[in-house]
C-alpha cells in the first residue's frame, strides 16, 4: 500500500480562502457579538478558526478546528467574572485586591498553557489531534521568571521609595537623591539585564513549546541554537537605532522652534503631532515586522516531526509591504478592510511554507487510554481557550 | 442516491484514502471498496458549512470523511437531517443581510455612542456616592502640581478675597468645595474642576477677567462640573468607549487594530467633553440668573478667551508663514478641521447663550 520514493518529496502549503468570502462570516460575527453582548464571541472565534484552518490545506488534506464554543464560552465567562471581582476590590478593598492579583499574576503561565493546550487538542489533520505535553512545573521555571521581571520593573518606585507621594513627603534632598540614583541604577541594572538575557530566555521558551507539540503520537521536535537569537536582537537593535536617527531628523524639519520665545505657545498643531506620531511610530513597526518575520521563519524551518521537516521562506519586504498597505487600508476604511488584510496575510504565510516528507506521512493518534470520556470534561475545564 | 467522493481518514493513523461514497434511498451509507460497519446518514455529524471549506462527515466509529461536494452533502442533510441547521452560514452567504447587517452595526454604534454611553455614565455615577468622586480627585492636585502648576503669584489678601467670593457661590451640598490658585504657562488661561470639588484657577485667567463678576461666572461654571459629577461621567464613559472599541477589534492581534482603537476613543472623549461643557453652562445659566447676576460677563470672559486663542494662533500662522512660505496655508484648514475635535477654546454657540439671556 504505501511506496517508498527515494526522493524527498515537496508539499506546499495552500491557502484557499477569499476576502469576500471572510467579509461575510466576519462581519455577521461582529454584529451577532455586540448584538449579544458578547456571549456569540465564542462561537465567532470558533467560525473563525475553522475558516482560517479548513482553508490551510496540506498534502491534500485541510485543517479542522473542533472546539465546541460553550467550552470557550465557559472559559471567557470565568475570565470576566474574575475581572469584575478584582474591579470590585480595587475600589472597595484595596489590599485584598492587590492579593488577587497577585495570585492572578502567579496563575498566568499555568493559563497561558492552558489555552495552548487546548487550542492544540481542537486542532486535527487528516482526524489526528494534536497535543501539547504539559509539563507545569518546567512551565513554571520558564515562565515565572518573566513575570518577576515584569513585576520588579512596575514596583520598583515603591520599593526605592521615589514614588511621586514619598518624594513630596520627602524631607532631606541628600535622601532623596541617595534614592533616586538607587533607583536610576537599579532600572539601568534591570534594562541591560532584561536585553542580555531575553534572546536565550526567549529560546528555551520555543523549544520548551516546540519539543512538546504532538501530533497524534509523534512527537514535533525544534532545534534552535542560542547564537541565531542574540543575531536577530542584535540586528533589531541596529534596525530600530538607524531608523530613529533619520526619524528624528525628519522630525526636527517638521517641528519649527519659533525664534521669539514670547510666542512659544507651547502646543503645536494637531495635525503636526499626528504626523510625529507616525514618524517615530514607524521604525518600532518596521523592526517589529523584521523580528516577527525572521522568527517565524526560524521557528518553521528548524521544527520536525520525526522525519517530516518544514520550510518557511517569508520575505522581508514583501511583509513589511503587507503590514503597512493593511494597516493603511484598515484605518482608511475604518476597521472594514480587516478581513481583506488577514486573508492576504494567510495566504502569504501559507505559499511560503512546505512540508518535506520521506515517503507516506505516518502518523498514529494518540492511545485510546489517553483520553478518557470523563477526564477529558475535567481537564476541559482548566484548559481555558480565553483567547490569548 | 447521493454519490460523492471524498478522502477518508479512519482516525487511527494520518493515512489518506481516496473514496467513493454513495447514499441508498435508505439512507445507508457506504463506502465503496472498504469495509465499514452499517451506517445510516442519520448518525453521522456533518460540520456546518463554513464559507467555502471542505466539509467533514463523522462516522460512529471514530473516522472521518473529508469532502468537497458540497451539493450532495447538502442533499444528505435535507433527507436525512432535518436540512442545514447552519443559521450563521445562511446570514454569511446572504449578501443582502450582509447589508442589513453592516447597517445595523452602524446604527447601533451610532446609538452607543450617543445615547448608550452617556445614559450609561449618568445612571451609574448617580449611583454611586460622592465619596468615590472625593477618592479619584486625591491625588490629582498634586501630580499636576509636579507636571503643570507652579505657586500663584497672586497676592495673599486677592486671593482671601476671590476666595470669599467663591464661598458666597457655592451650593449648600456636603461636598468640600475649594478654590486653588497656581500659575501655569503651559495651560495659560484656564479654570479646572477637580473630582474632589477643589477647583484650580490659573493666575493667567484671573487677570484676563475685568472684574469679579466674571471671575464669580466661571467659579459657577466649575460648580457646576461639579456638582453634575462630570469627572466621574468622564471616567465611566472612557471605560464604556475602551470597551466598545475592544468589541469591536476583537483579538487586537495586530499594530495596525491598536492604532486604531486609539483614534476614536480620542476624538469620541472629546466630542462628550463639549456636552459636560454645555451642562456646566446651563448650571452657570441658571445660576447667574436666580442670582441676578448679569450673564453677559460670562459672555465677554469667554470672548476675551476666544479672542485670545485666536491672537495666539495667528501669531503662530505669521512665524511659520515668514519662515515657511505658502505651504502653511493648507495647514492653517487642517487645524480648523481639529478645532472640531477639541473642546476649548469656547465655541460661539456658547458665548451667544449667555449674550442672549442677558437681553
């Protein structure tokens, strides 16, 4: 039944879809969503993934989505009544409300992989499942550190005492600066520690997801070596530096310093800060799109599954091309060209990914043991798919 | 008979198989060339059309059929399920619904923002004390301080006096009205209503009025703010655009989503900024005319505010003409055009009311 070709052979990716189409099922999910007030978002994002999926075909067979939206439609409920509970004790109890988010924080990662973990097991191919092999407490490791990092950058005003309460309250200047320069080291200390370590933390993290993809039985495997990460930054930096630079001299022509101070006014036009807006938003934009596009073509190139590889080729320009023109487009047309834009931009990313196989793709389904028809309800319940 | 074809995936491994399937007036299903147990068209799932995607059959047995032949599964539906219960797919495909529908979004945005929201903030802060308005305003004060405000250089006995003018004005409520002065060159002329009840007044201002008169005018009109609790209104009804926007945007996934979001939320909470200046008027209106206080003064300050703006701009258009040439010219509309979306300086509309009520 199955033949053995000594060739590898080459399986382009394909994307079916069409901005008409989408225009239809996007814009009844809009209406249905506000008109409920939110509760059909669920099955909105449900639609939505089974469009985007069921046209993203493969060797000749498309993807399926297979959530059921009142799963969803759970987990979001959950996630709204919590948020209004910390609302509530915000206002009316302080303290507790900093415990809960607190705790909240604590919970992200086991959340974050949830969602993944759910949003995996819904997927199939050819009516195998994926998977995600959870493993909390290395999730933990990775995950909590970022969350400490993030929370010291927040609290560190408090905890130097240079609020801008303390620094009124403040009664000896020689204390005051001790504190702000403690404070200004720390942040400095914080800043160049965060941009050393971010690459490296950022490769353990794919290869913490990539190693724990399934498919079925098989296992997806990701090789990323830490030197292609720190490259990246490296150039990213550079990118955003050089593009700022000419941002800013462009911006000094733009922006005239009237010659008689009498008449600073103070404020200048609307139209001129919108067009500053634009300028220095640009580089940011730009070395987004470089980061996110030699990213993903890193991630898809060096992931396997067993003797299954991929390719992914994106190309730069063509993608920064397609971000601005969509984002043009978008606010021209006041949110309308949205469809139009993610149709264009899954059609790309699709033509530029393929998948090489050794012969016939074999891949088992999971053990029948290892879902069990009750077990799966509970683990449903914490695998909350609250759109992250 | 129903006969399609479609790629069969028993669910055990990823193989593909090629299949013929047909449908007897029984409604059992076979597949052709592979054994299966009975199974009737009945019991098998059909996933609900979804644009133009392949559909999947369900069989009991775990598999699953992959087809394109759309015409035929809806065939087998109609017979043998009841029809396509796919209502969402029925209003995607239709284009006048689509119609309908976009219609219909924007009507109700349109209703949101210019009903929904504002009744929304009004019914919600009159149901909550006005301790909450006291804990917003805290700190305010005090962090423009750091930013905008520097110490009055009104003298100590001018200032007792404007203050004793403001107790003779204020309304007999348990709030804690005060009136603070500060200079600012960045705000210039300008009267602030904090949510505390303190109301800011910037040196600048007080000596652009003529006389306490119209200083007492713009003390009501702060009053005012704070006595409909518009601060509070402000906040609510920012929260209520924040959201509608998120609504709207759904998975804010992209820049291009954020960027945006954040226009209309800027030029909506300017648009309500005008409608709270118009409420304060009213109170002022009232106000000044029970008191028999002459309205026109209000008129002139707000004049002279305008008059000022203007000055100001002008000045602004001649530097960048001398230095710029004639490109400035178009630039001059485009502010117009902004002036729409800010809420000071005071529009004509304003100052004509109270032109009026003093006649």
């Amino acid at each position: 039944m199955s033949e053995q070709y000594s060739e590898p052979q080459r399986h382009q990716f394909t994307f079916h879809g069409q901005a008409l189409d989408y225009f239809g099922i996007w814009i009844v999910n809009l209406v249905l969503t506000i008109i409920t007030l939110g509760i059909y978002s669920a099955w909105a994002k449900v639609r939505t993934n089974r469009y985007f999926y069921g046209n993203t075909q493969v060797a000749g067979s498309s993807f399926d989505y297979t959530a059921n939206p009142k799963k969803i439609l759970l987990g979001r409920t959950i996630a709204v009544v919590m948020l209004f509970i910390y609302q509530f004790l915000v206002i009316f109890a302080p303290t507790a409300g900093l415990l809960i988010l607190t705790l909240f924080g604590l919970a992200i990662p086991f959340v974050y992989l949830s969602s993944l973990a759910f949003r995996m097991r819904y997927s199939q191919w050819r009516n195998i499942n994926f998977g995600f092999q959870r493993d909390v407490g290395k999730a933990y490791m990775l995950l909590l550190p970022l969350v400490i990092f993030i929370i010291l950058a927040i609290a560190a005003p408090t905890l130097f005492g240079i609020t801008p309460e303390d620094l009124a309250a403040a009664d000896d200047p020689a204390d005051e600066s001790a504190q702000i320069s403690a404070y200004l080291s720390f942040s400095g200390f914080l800043a160049i520690a965060g941009l050393l370590l971010f690459p490296m933390w950022q490769r353990f993290y794919y290869k913490y997801i990539g190693d724990r993809v399934r498919l079925g039985r098989a296992k997806f495997s990701i090789d990323l070596k830490i030197r292609r990460f720190y490259a990246l930054y490296l150039a990213a930096l550079l990118i955003v530096i050089g593009l700022s630079l000419l941002a800013f001299f462009l911006s000094r022509a733009l922006l005239l310093q009237p010659a008689d101070p009498a008449l600073q006014t103070g404020a200048p036009s609307v139209f001129t800060l919108l067009v500053l807006y634009v300028l220095f938003l640009s580089p940011y934009l730009v070395v987004l799109a470089f980061i996110k596009t030699t990213l993903t073509n890193l991630l898809y190139s060096n992931i396997r599954m067993g003797n299954v590889a991929f390719e992914c080729d994106l190309k730069l320009g063509r993608m920064i091309w397609l971000y601005l023109t969509n984002t043009l487009a978008i606010i021209v047309t006041l949110g309308l060209a949205v469809p139009w834009s993610k149709v264009r931009l899954a059609r790309y990313r699709a033509e530029q990914m393929a998948m090489i196989t050794q012969g016939d793709i074999e891949v088992l389904a999971a053990e029948s043991g290892d879902v069990s028809a009750g077990g799966e309800a509970m683990t449903d319940l914490f695998d909350l798919d609250i759109g992250l | 008979m129903i006969q399609f074809r479609g790629k069969y995936y028993d669910g055990r491994s990823s193989a593909s198989i090629d299949v013929s399937i047909s449908v007897d007036d029984e409604g059992y299903l076979q597949i052709q060339d592979h054994e299966h147990d009975r199974v009737h068209s009945g019991d098998i799932t059909v996933s609900s059309r979804i644009g133009n995607t392949n559909r999947f059959l369900g069989l009991p047995d775990g598999s699953r059929i992959e087809t394109a032949a759309h015409d035929q599964v809806d065939e087998l539906l109609d017979k043998w399920q009841g029809g396509d219960h796919s209502l969402a797919h029925r209003l995607e495909k239709n284009l006048r619904a689509i119609v309908v529908a976009l219609l219909l979004l924007v009507g109700t945005i349109y209703a949101l923002i210019n009903f929904g929201i504002p009744a929304l903030s009004e019914n919600l802060t009159a149901m909550l004390p006005t301790s909450v308005d006291d804990s917003l305003g805290g700190e305010v004060l005090e962090q423009l301080d750091e930013i905008f405000f520097e110490p009055s250089g009104i003298p100590a006995d001018r200032q007792m006096e404007l203050k004793d003018l403001f107790a003779s004005l204020v309304p007999d409520t348990e709030r804690n009205y005060q009136v603070e002065f500060r200079s600012s060159t960045v705000i210039g002329a300008n009267a602030l209503a904090l949510p505390d009840a303190r109301i800011v007044f910037t040196d600048q201002l007080v000596s652009l009025a003529d006389d306490d008169e119209m200083l007492a005018a713009i003390m009501l009109h702060e009053i005012g703010h704070v006595v409909e609790r518009h601060a509070m209104q402000s906040v609510i009804s920012q929260a209520g655009i924040s959201m509608l926007v998120f609504v709207l945007t759904g998975d804010i996934s992209s820049a291009s989503t954020a960027l945006l979001v954040m226009l209309p939320s800027f030029f909506l909470q300017t648009r309500y900024s005008r409608t709270l200046e118009w409420e304060a008027d009213t109170y002022a209106l009232n106000e000044m005319l029970r008191r028999g206080m002459d309205t026109g003064k209000f008129a002139d300050i707000m004049e002279t505010m305008l008059a000022q703006a203007e000055a100001e701009e002008e000045a602004e258009q001649e530097l960048k003409r001398e230095t710029e040439g004639e490109e400035s010219g178009s630039e001059a509309n485009t502010e117009r055009l902004f002036e729409y979306f800010q809420s000071h300086p005071p529009s004509r509309l304003r100052i004509e009311r109270f032109r009026e009520a003093a006649n």
